[in-house]
C-alpha cells in the first residue's frame, strides 16, 4: 500500500490525520471535486528541477507556477519542471502524479506558495489516485519544514499584469 510510509511517519511524530477515500483522480482540480474539498485547501505538488536538484513546489490546486517570478524568487536563472521518467523511481512507493508533499521523506527541499499557509488545514494526495490525507497546517509545517514563499505563484483570481505603455509627453505651446 503506497501511503503506509507516510501514515507510519505520521503516526510516529503522533500526529492527526484523516484518510478520504474518493473514486479515482488525476489532476488537483478533479481530486478536489471529487474528494469535496476545497481547490485553496488541497495542495499539489509539483516536480521541479532546481541547480541540479529535484525540489517540490506546494501549491493550492488553484494556483499555477509563475517560472519568471518563481526563478527571481530562487535568485536562479533556469529551474524547469521535471520529467515524470526522470524522477518516478525517488517516489517508487507512490502512483506516478500522486507525490505528498513531504520532500524531507525523499531528500528534497519543499517551496510552498503562502497563499496555502493561510489555511488551517491541508489535504493532499497520500500516494494514490484514490486516497488524500487532511491534517493541520501547523503539523504539517513542522514536519515538512517548507520554505514559504510570496513570490512565484499565481492564483486564479490575481489581476493580470499591467504593462505599463511608455510614451513620450508631448508639450504643448499656447500661443
């Protein structure tokens, strides 16, 4: 069963969790759905490769990487998300796309989108297509120990950016 590691890890730091079965999903919007919880509860995890290194980005189902900002914020010049086939043998006891976001569990840093932090509780996938965990925020933040960010994720409802057109003033002479 892919999600006993974690819920053994869990259970050892004596933390409470809730297991919610649903029928099977793949995406975090459809997860959400199905699972009735909330898309700015249920974080997704995505791969990325970062100097060389795997590190996972936690964000609400909602939101979207932003690579410009998200790079800037790393004060890096190239991070890229990672290939499926590169990283599915780090998470050998999860369903490919099902990954919790535990990097400290894989040996990976953890980048959480703040957007996520200012909900009481998190729900995210437990390994499979069919099962999340909830627990407390403040539990996972312990355990996980992510890097909380401001800078780098987009969330559904953020205005679009303003470019702002230069032009030249024009002076006017009245005669």
């Amino acid at each position: 069963m892919p999600v006993q590691s974690l819920k053994n890890f869990l259970d050892g730091h004596q933390v409470r969790y809730v297991s919610i079965q649903h029928s099977p999903a793949y995406t975090a919007q459809e997860i959400a759905q199905s699972a009735h919880i909330c898309g700015k509860m249920l974080a997704k995890t995505v791969i990325v490769m970062m100097d060389g290194k795997f590190a996972m980005a936690v964000m609400p189902a909602t939101s979207r990487i932003r690579w410009d900002r998200f790079m800037r914020a790393m004060g890096t010049d190239f991070i890229e998300l990672a290939d499926e086939e590169d990283f599915k043998d780090h998470f050998a006891e999860c369903e490919v796309g099902a990954i919790p976001p535990f990097g400290n569990l894989y040996g990976m840093s953890v980048y959480m989108d703040e957007h996520l932090r200012n909900n009481e509780e998190i729900a995210f996938s437990a390994g499979t297509h069919s099962e999340i965990l909830r627990m407390s925020m403040s539990a996972y933040v312990e355990l996980a120990r992510p890097l909380i960010m401001n800078e780098g994720f987009v969330q559904p409802n953020s205005p679009p950016l303003q470019r702002v057109r230069q032009g030249r003033k024009r002076a006017h002479r009245h005669a």
